[in-house]
C-alpha cells in the first residue's frame, strides 16, 4: 500500500513502478481514475479511452526501466466487454 497511488502524479507512480520492478518481475498496480488510464496510455502502445471500475489492463514491459511508450498492452478486460462476458442462465 502507497498513499501516492490514492491521487498520484504520473512521476511517482512511475518512480514506485521502477522501485518494486528492481525487486520483483511482476508487480500489479492499483489506483483511481482518471490517473491510472492517464499512466496507462503513458506509458503503453494503445489508447485506451477509460479503464472502467473492476477492469484491468496487463501490460508487458521489456525494457530496465518503464517509461513513455516503453510497454505492450497484451490484455484489456472488463466486466461488459461483450466477448469475454459470461451469461449465467437463473
């Protein structure tokens, strides 16, 4: 838990980014919008016009260190995206 990430600037969490990547190779990052699709389309190869509440966005980042550009969206799921919802018959 990070307070910066409750009303980050897209600096700090990029800074706690780089920090967690030098001790772990998989990290997941939690946070409110609109800052975390704003840091999301920073620093990825898509667009992405919202991440809605419940959604998440795993991203593939080659490089030492994520900056600008510097990561792959390799996936983006939400509850009502039509292809990956599942219907429950009552």
């Amino acid at each position: 838990y990070h307070d910066e990430l409750y009303d980050p600037f897209e600096e700090e969490v990029l800074e706690l980014i780089n920090d967690a990547l030098e001790k772990h190779d998989v990290i997941a990052v939690v946070s409110h919008n609109p800052e975390l699709t704003d840091l999301c389309n920073e620093i990825s190869d898509k667009e992405i016009d919202n991440i809605p509440t419940s959604a998440y966005v795993i991203l593939e980042c080659e490089d030492e260190e994520v900056e600008e550009d510097s990561c792959k969206v390799v996936d983006f799921a939400y509850p009502k995206r039509e292809d990956i919802a599942v219907q429950i018959d009552q």
